[in-house]
C-alpha cells in the first residue's frame, strides 16, 4: 500500500543528481522545471500519503533494505508516516514547493542558477529522509544532510569569503550538537540495543524507572542535538550569520524547515524525555531563556533578515518551551504556523530586498507601502501572525502553548511570565520593522516590483498565514492526550491582549512619535544595554575569547608539530656525537698511539684499583 | 597460485617498464596498465571461490578462499605460506585499484626515468599484495622490507624540494620499527621452538600457544610498535607530514591509500591475535593514542597552509579512528575499522590526486596562494568537495559507516576514550571546510593569488581515476553489507579466537 513513499525522498535525489552533474550545462528552464517539478511531484505523493492516512487512521511503514548487519547492529533503511511525520511532510514539500517556485524567479539572473537548485533540492531530500526515518540512525543521516545543504546554501555566493565563514560557522557550530548527539545514540544504543524508535522506546520504558540518571544523560545528549540544529541556547550564534544566503534559502532551512528538526526529534523521542523531568524541565528552561534573549535582540537589530533571523531563534524557543511543558501537539502546532508566516516574511523581505538592489538597512528602507503593495500586504500579515494578533495563525498556536506553560505543574506560571513578556517584545520588534519599513517617508526608491512567480507564493502564504490557525494536524495519536490547558478567566483574557499592546506601543514609539525614547537609548545605560543586546548577549565574543581563538592559536603554535622536536632532536644528537667523534679520525699515527698507550694505561689503572689488589 | 601469479605480474611487469624504458619513453605507463588490469582480472575469480575451513587454535576455524604452503628454507622451518580470505581479499582488491589510480595520476608528471618509476610503483604495489597475503612471519616480514625500498626511492628520487629528508625519515622510521618487529617474530619463534621443539615460522602454527606474559608482553609490543609507525599512530606520525608531502603524487596515493593500511591489518592479523591477552593489557592505551590521533591530527591538520601537508595530517586524524576501532576490539569496531581502511583509502588517494594535481597547474601547494578555483575548474571543484565532505564523515558516504561503528562499538569498551574520539567529528569539519574555502572558494582575482596562471580542469584521463573512487564511497555508504558479509566471517573468526582465551576483550559497560 504504501510503497510509493520512497518517491518522496527520492524525486528531489533525483532532481539534485540531475542538476548537480551536470554542473550547470542545462538551460536556465529546464534547470527550474527539473527543480520546482520535483518538489512539485513529491508534494503530490505527500497528498496521496495523507489520502491513504486518512481513509487507514493508522501509521504506514515501509521498508527498503538493511542498511548495516553486524554484531547485532541491524539498522534498516525504512520510513515511517504518522500524523506527527505526515504534518512535517506537509509543511516541507507545500512550503518548500512554493519557495522553490518563488526561487525560480528570484535567482534568475545568478549565473549558478543549476548549482543553486541543485542543492535545494538535495536539502529538500535530506530533510525528507529526517522526517520519514524510523530509527535515529537514518533520522541522523537526513539530520547531517540537511547541516551539509545548510552549509552549501549559506555559503552559496562562495566568492566572498564573508559568507564562506558564515557557512563553516553554521555547520561546525551544529555539528558541536551533532557530536553530542551521537554519544547519545551510542548511549542509547549500549544500554537498549537498538535504535529504532519503537522497540527503543519500549526497551526504555521497560528497563529504566522514571528519572533514571543514564535515560536523563542520554536525552540531555539528544538535546544538544536539538539545540544545535534549532538554533538554541547556547548553540544559537550561528544562525543570524547564516543570513549570508540567499533570502528563499532563509525561508525554507533557517526558518521553515531545517531549523525545526529539534523540535521534530524531540517530539519524535517524547517517550524518552517523559520518562526524564529533569531532561523535560531543561527543554523548557532553554526555550524560556532563549525566546526572551533573542526577542530582545531582534528589537535592536537594523538588519531586516538578521531581525527575522533572532526572531526565528525567538519563537523555536516557544516551540522549545511547548515541548518542555509536555503541550506535544501546541509545539508541532506552532512549528506548522511559524512555517506558514515566517516563510512568508522572509519570502516578503527577499521581495524588498530584490527592488531595493540588496539593500538590508531597515534605516534606509520607508515608506514601501505604496510602491510594493505585495510585499507590505505580506509582511502586514506575517507579522500580525508572528506577534499572535487575534484570528491569525500565529494567535491560535502561540496563546496554546502560554496557556499550557501555566497549567505546568513545574514553575509554571513563571514560564507563562516570561513567555508573555516575549510575545510583547515580539510584537514591539516585528510592527518596529513593518512601521519603518513600510511607512514614513520614502528613503530608497525602489526598482519594479517583483513578477507573479515572486508574487504567487506570497499570496497564498498570506493566506496560510491568516486561516492556518484552522488547520487540524493528525497528531492525536501521537502524543499522549494532553489535559488542555483550562482556561483561567484572567490569565485567558490577559494571554492575547498583551501582543495588543505591544503593536500599540510599537505604534506610538516608531510611528506616531508620540513617545521618544530617545532619553533613554541615549543615556549610559541605555547604550550599552543596546550594545549587549545588539551583541546577542556578547555570545560571540564569548566563544572566539574561550574557544575558537585558543584553538586557532594552539594550531598556528604548533604547526610544525612539537612532536617532531623530539624526533629532530635525537637526529641531532646523533649527528653532533658523529661530528664530535669524526674530529678525532686525524689520520696521524701518533695521535692514535698516544691515545692507545693512554687508554691502555687507563683500563689498567681500572683493572688493579677496582679488583682491590687482586690481579691475576 | 592466484596471489602468486598477481605478485609475479606486478614483478615481471615492473621489470618490463624498466627495460622498455631506453627504447620507448611512453610505453612504461602502458606496460603497468596493462600488468595492473591482468592483476585486477587474476583476483576476478576468487570473488566466488569456495571458502576452505581451516583450524586457526582452540577450536576455532576461519573460512580461507586460498592456501598454499610451499617449503623455502625447511632447516629454519620457513615455507611460503601464501593464504587469502575475505579480509585479504578487500585489501589486494584495494591495493590494485590504486595501483591503477596512483598510475592514471602520474601519466605526465614524471620525466625523469619514467620506466625506472613504474618500476618502483609495481614493485611497492607486489610487495604490499605479499604483505597482505603472506602468513609465513619470515615471508611476511620480507614483503614488509619489499615494500619500503621501492617507496623509499619514489620520495627519493621523484620528490620535491626537501626529497632527500623526507625520504630518509620515511627509511628510518620504518626501517627501525621493522627491525623491532623483526627482533619479536625471532623470539617469538624461538620461545615456541623452545616449548614444542618445532622450528617454524607458519603464522596457523603460532597461534594460540601460551606465552609467559612477561615475555607475551614484549613481544606483543614489538609488533604494535611497528604497525603503529606505520598507521600511523601518534606520536609516531611524524614521518608522515614529510614523506606525504614531498612524494610524488603516484606515491602519496600508494602511500597514503594502501601502505598505511598494511599497518592497520598488521595489528588485526597479528598483533592481537598472536598475544591477545598482552593486548588486552595495553588496549586502554592504544585507544587513548587513538583518540589523542584523532584531535592531534586534526589540529594540526587546521594549522597547515600546505594542501598536503593538511591531507597528510588528516591522515593521522582518520587512522587514529582505526586504532580506537581495533584496541576496542568488538565485531561493531573492528568492523568499523575496515570499513573506514577502505573508505580513507578512496577519499585521501582522491585528496592527494587533487593536490598533485594542483600542484602540477600551479606550481605551488601553499593553500595561501589559491583561491577561487572553482569558477575555472568547477568539475575539480565540485569532486574536491564530495571527496572534503566524505572525509568529514558525512553520512551515506563510506566514512561515516565506518566512523560510526568504531565509535559505536567503542563506547561500549570505553566510554570516556570514545567520547574524545567523537569530537574529531567537529575537530575534522573544520579542517576540512577549510581547506575547501581556500582553494575552491573566495575570491579568485586577487592578484597574489595564482599569479595569473591558467587553471585547466580536471580532463578525461584524472575523470577515469576519480569516478570509480566517488561511486566506491557512495556504494559502502548506502549499502555496505556486501563489504561486511566479505570480511565478517574472518573477523568473527579472530573474535572467537581471542574471545575464548581471554574475557578482558568482552565488552562490558562501565
């Protein structure tokens, strides 16, 4: 029945094989239709999968082969669809098809228009496998390719070495979570012998009692996983740098795909961490602590993709917090409608930005309202989603998860509190972005608005955006039934209100005027508050200071290798007791007698005084 | 016969390009082509050849696809054993190959003595085979040496700038572990004369007797020490940056491909084998020397400018993962170290075919002075990268799958050991990323850079040698198993020896 779904993953292989051998050879429109059509063909399969989903209510699996037999390791090469891969699958193919169509137009003048589609679409497969993967290893093949697609996609303008550093940063800082994952699965692996998700679940559930210190180590490890790849405290500095790509590449992978694979794998092995307070207690502490960081980030930014960059870091914190509070559903929930709109504003930016001729100032931006009706449209939306005003997608996903962090038995209203003061900074920052972008005076005069194929995508993720709060997702089964969070009259009232106020206090400070905070941005305090949080909190500064500096040191110190010293050092003995001994070959007969009689002499001496007399 | 006649082609054929040499400049190349490809289509049968059970010690029997055991100097109890199973058989398969590959990526880099090159090339390629399929310890040990003079004079000879150095620490390094290992095959030899009165140097013959542990222990370095130089193993590595580097690029590909290996498959057919409980003793050490390997390797493979240099300390960082995999010593790891022999014999033969390459258009292997290649030669660039991301162990590539057995297979043993192995995992990203941004990527008009030289691309002959090493990855990356079935039995064989004398091997978590 369900043997077809090996297309999905396998068509953007194709595409990528295809494209990517070529090495850019085939005409710009048979690269985009290889490219679009087989994003395009898998988002029919996916259909056709969640068709047959809906008529069987119950998991599809299929597999292909056993990967690896040895030593009782048997990993199989299979995938598996419930309604938890189902969502993902939705969110990739639909959102990605559109990205890739709105790619087709936006790249059009790049001259590595093939290399470009070539490694979408090896993204698009990588995260397919991820997602469709019903052991940890496979997940972690599709996890380690979408890092590597991540790396080529941000490192694409490769000729300006800026965005070669960018890219190496990303992947070397997710890859430090990667290494952290993988001791995990060996963890895992050494103590329940396999790694397929549903025995090793059973095998967890059956041999370790809740709160077993070896279970709390091995989700902890899966963590690191997650936050490197999320882009969460502390792993989180490489996101923001990893805007040097191109503005679909931050739509699709840093914003609406790849960045939420913690989130997958932790909703994945939600057995595992419930099994573990102490784990589950530390996901929400991460994505409480790292959702109000990078909000008040994003507030100080004047980078229009760096501020959607902290704010995507921002709201995988909420998703972070959902999962840390056990509101499975609310989280991959949330992870559907931050797809929707922040595809949506990044595609939007990518709109401006291409009228603007690559100009990311938002200082340098205004008054866009009337010359670009759809990407303002756009970013109206997106960001009336991204600060959760009421009816909109954002409002529905974001207000389930603040009510279930207050129902949390663990410091729950304090996780509410925080949560909330992050929807409030949200709305500041994003109606801050939409009031100096869009209007005031103009201050760059843009060039033509972007073509249908740009605005095509835009429109039905505006739509997305808005009504996607109705979208039921088939996760019912997936996840343990939650209470549902019961709705306190006060709590219930204050929760939506407060982005309200946030728009409202945008409003007054960036476009009214009516309050100038410049008294207290300016003052001492007020600049270097501003510095700290521009700086993300100094992490950066703290990472080259404590580890990346040292190591390039310790490298360029030893780069002749000490232990060559030593190697070197006994050949020069050698040779300086060769040169000192050759010294003593004169060729004169009298020195070699005289320095017989006197060596003779010598061993006699030796012979009579050490045998004490006694000479034969 | 098969492994005899494969040596004797690559003798009898080494000796032709040498002779041919005077007459006809070109044709030596030809004649090793042509005497490699008859070495490849020898070795075609045995792939289904019936598998022979003979009695290694205790019981045990290990699946053997040839035997022959000839007298040579019966009064010294030597004979030539000639013995290839799956495991031999990998590494013969892996040795031909890049003997083809090393041939195709010196075509016309060598105008000095090309036929006296071949030469060389062919009978370091013959004694590597013997090495593999030798189990008589004299016969093996006289591969050991047949192998070393022919390299010694390829570095010497054909290398570049600092040749004479780097040659002769190449000898002296190999020549004084040898000499080692020598010394323990003698006294190992005569302690079993001592016990059973039978003078002979037959490995089946030497297996499995109890030794005085003292004496067991010595011993048992004797052979470490020589195969950890070779590997090589730090602190023991240092020969290495130097030989690699000032190798003519056939050699490096030999060197780096297959000689290496004959140390990693010294310590999996002797070492352990010979004196398992002796290496039980020291496999907390050799794991630790493993995983020092790893980051050391990679740190100071970060800290280069020269293209080489970076692959040969990379080198060091990847082999050290086959120490670990060994001294852990579980089906999973030992497995894995195989696996990642094959897997770094393709990616960092194809490295080196790419520096030399480089080298060859450039004139320069200083990275510094590179840059921006890739607009010019995009199809080097596109395969330098697939060949970069293999080797940081990406998964459905070969390295990962052995990467990722060696540590998994580790953990059990020793988890601390592993877990400081795991970290190559981000210590090799960044070299390796490095290097692909200063040669490939960045900015290509620089005016120090290149000094306006031409860049040509890789062409059809450097296309020939590359593809097959690309497809190899891809296949024991997406489907190893016919890899694993191949070696399995010999390794499950030499487990079940060791495991039933000693229970320090078996795998328990701490």
């Amino acid at each position: 029945m369900a043997d077809y779904i090996y297309l999905i993953p396998l068509l953007p292989l194709m595409g990528f094989l295809l494209l990517f051998t070529t090495l850019g050879n085939l005409p710009k429109a048979l690269v985009a239709l290889v490219g679009v059509g087989s994003v395009a063909s898998s988002a029919m399969l996916v259909l056709l999968t969640a068709l047959e989903f809906m008529t069987l209510r119950e998991p599809l699996s299929t597999t292909l082969y056993t990967w690896i037999n040895v030593g009782g390791f048997s990993p199989f090469v299979s995938f598996y669809v419930d309604g938890l891969t189902l969502t993902m699958l939705s969110v990739i193919t639909g959102v990605g098809l559109l990205i890739h169509i709105y790619s087709s137009l936006f790249m059009l003048d790049d001259k590595d228009y093939s290399r470009f589609f070539s490694y979408m679409n090896l993204f698009v497969f990588a995260m397919l496998v991820l997602v469709l993967a019903d052991n940890l290893l496979l997940l972690f093949v599709g996890w380690e390719g979408v890092g590597l697609c991540s790396y080529l996609l941000v490192g694409f303008w490769h000729e300006d070495s800026a965005n070669g550093a960018a890219a190496r940063k990303a992947f070397i800082v997710t890859r430090v979570g990667d290494t952290a994952m993988a001791i995990g699965m060996f963890l895992l692996f050494a103590h329940l012998g396999t790694l397929d998700f549903a025995p090793m679940t059973a095998a967890a559930i059956s041999q370790w009692p809740e709160g077993s210190p070896i279970l709390t180590i091995a989700c902890l490890l899966l963590l690191g996983g997650a936050v490197g790849k999320s882009a969460q405290l502390p792993l989180q500095t490489w996101l923001p740098d990893a805007m040097a790509g191109p503005t679909p590449v931050s739509a699709l992978i840093h914003a609406a795909t790849m960045v939420t694979a913690g989130v997958y794998l932790i909703a994945r092995t939600h057995d595992l961490f419930l099994l573990s307070p102490f784990a589950l207690n530390t996901v929400a502490v991460i994505g409480a602590a790292t959702l109000l960081m990078a909000a008040f980030t994003a507030i100080t930014q004047h980078d229009i993709k760096r501020i959607l960059a902290y704010s995507t870091i921002s709201q995988i914190g909420y998703m972070f917090l959902a999962l840390g509070v056990g509101a499975w559903a609310s989280s991959i929930f949330h992870l559907m409608t931050h797809a929707f709109f922040k595809a949506l504003l990044f595609l939007a930016a990518g709109a401006v930005i291409y009228s603007l001729h690559h100009e990311h100032n938002i200082f340098k931006m205004g008054g866009l309202r009337k010359k670009l009706p759809v990407a303002f449209w756009s970013f109206l939306i997106g960001s009336a989603a991204l600060a959760a005003l009421p009816f909109t997608s954002g409002f529905y996903s974001k207000d389930a998860i603040l009510l279930s962090a207050y129902e949390n038995a663990w410091q729950g209203p304090l996780l509410w509190g925080i949560g909330l003061l992050g929807a409030l900074l949200t709305s500041i920052y994003s109606f801050r972005l939409v009031f100096i972008v869009f209007f005031g005076e103009v201050k760059t005069e843009p060039s033509q608005p972007a073509g249908w194929l740009m605005a095509a995508p835009l429109l039905v993720l505006c739509l997305l955006a808005l009504v996607g709060g109705f979208i039921v997702i088939p996760v019912m089964d997936v996840f343990p039934a939650a209470t549902g969070p019961a709705h306190d009259g006060l709590i219930a009232i204050i929760t939506p209100a407060v982005p309200i106020v946030g728009v409202v206090i945008a409003y007054l400070i960036f476009l009214s005027h009516s309050i100038d905070i410049s008294p207290w941005t300016d003052s001492k305090i007020g600049k270097a508050l501003n510095r700290f949080w521009f700086s993300h909190w100094a992490m950066d500064w703290l990472y080259d200071t404590f580890i990346v500096k040292p190591y390039a040191w310790m490298a360029h110190v030893n780069r002749m290798d000490i232990v060559d010293w030593f190697y070197n050092f006994t050949a020069d003995v050698v040779r300086f007791l060769h040169d000192q001994t050759t010294q003593s070959q004169t060729g004169q007969l009298r020195t070699y007698a005289g320095v017989m009689v006197l060596g003779l002499a010598a061993i006699t001496a030796i012979a009579l005084f050490s045998g004490g007399g006694t000479a034969p | 016969m098969t492994m005899i006649l494969i040596m004797l082609t690559l003798f009898i054929g080494g000796l032709a390009a040498w002779m041919i040499e005077g007459w006809n400049r070109d044709l030596p190349r030809w004649i090793s082509i042509a005497s490699i490809t008859l070495a490849a289509l020898l070795l075609v049968p045995l792939l289904d050849a019936p598998v022979e059970m003979l009695p290694l010690a205790h019981g045990v029997s290990a699946p053997w696809l040839e035997y022959i055991n000839v007298p040579w100097i019966p009064r010294f109890g030597i004979s030539f054993v000639f013995a290839i199973d799956g495991l031999s058989l990998l590494l013969v398969a892996l040795t031909i190959f890049l003997g083809f590959v090393a041939v195709l990526s010196s075509w016309s880099e060598i105008e000095k003595r090309p036929g006296f090159f071949q030469f060389n090339l062919m009978w370091t390629l013959a004694g590597v085979v013997g090495v593999f399929v030798s189990l008589d310890l004299f016969l093996f040990f006289f591969f050991w040496e047949v192998m070393l003079i022919p390299m010694y004079l390829l570095i010497a000879i054909w290398g570049h700038e600092k040749k004479s150095y780097a040659a002769m620490k190449f000898f002296l390094f190999t020549q004084v572990s040898g000499l080692i290992m020598l010394v323990a095959i003698l006294a190992l030899v005569l302690v079993h004369y001592s016990q059973s009165g039978v003078l002979t140097f037959n490995y089946f013959d030497l297996l499995g007797h109890s030794i005085d542990p003292d004496l067991a222990f010595w011993m048992m370095c004797g052979f470490f020490v020589a195969f950890v130089v070779k590997l090589p193993g730090f602190p023991f590595h240092s020969w290495l940056p130097d030989a690699h580097t000032q190798a003519p690029t056939a050699a490096s590909v030999l060197l780096a491909g297959i000689l290496l290996k004959t140390g990693a498959y010294g310590l999996i057919r002797f070492t352990v084998p010979l004196f398992p409980d002796a290496a039980a003793e020291i496999s907390t050490l050799a794991m630790s020397l493993g995983a020092i390997g790893i980051l050391y390797g990679a740190l100071l493979a970060f800290g280069q400018s020269d293209f080489k240099r970076l692959v040969a300390y990379s080198s060091v960082s990847h082999m050290g993962f086959v120490l670990v995999g060994v001294f852990a010593w579980t089906e999973l790891s030992i497995q894995g170290s195989v696996m990642q022999m094959v897997a770094h014999g393709f990616s960092t033969a194809a490295l080196f075919m790419i520096a030399g390459a480089l080298q060859h258009r450039l004139h320069t292997r200083n990275m510094n002075e590179m840059g921006g290649l890739w607009q010019e030669a995009p199809r080097m660039g596109a395969i330098a990268m697939f060949f970069i991301v293999a080797s940081l162990g990406m998964p459905g590539l070969g390295n990962f799958v052995g990467e990722f057995l060696i540590l998994l297979g580790a953990f059990a043993v020793n988890k601390w050991i592993t877990i400081l192995a795991t970290l190559g995992l981000v210590t090799g990203a960044m070299y390796a990323l490095m290097s692909l941004q200063k040669v490939f990527q960045g900015e290509r008009d620089h005016p120090k850079k290149n000094g306006g030289i031409s860049m040509p691309d890789f062409g059809m002959r450097e296309m020939i040698a590359m593809i097959p090493m690309m497809i190899g990855l891809i296949y024991i990356g997406v489907y190893p198993q016919p890899v694993f079935d191949l070696v399995n039995p010999v390794l499950a064989s030499l487990y079940e020896l060791t495991g039933t004398n000693n229970k320090i091997w078996v795998g328990v978590l701490p």
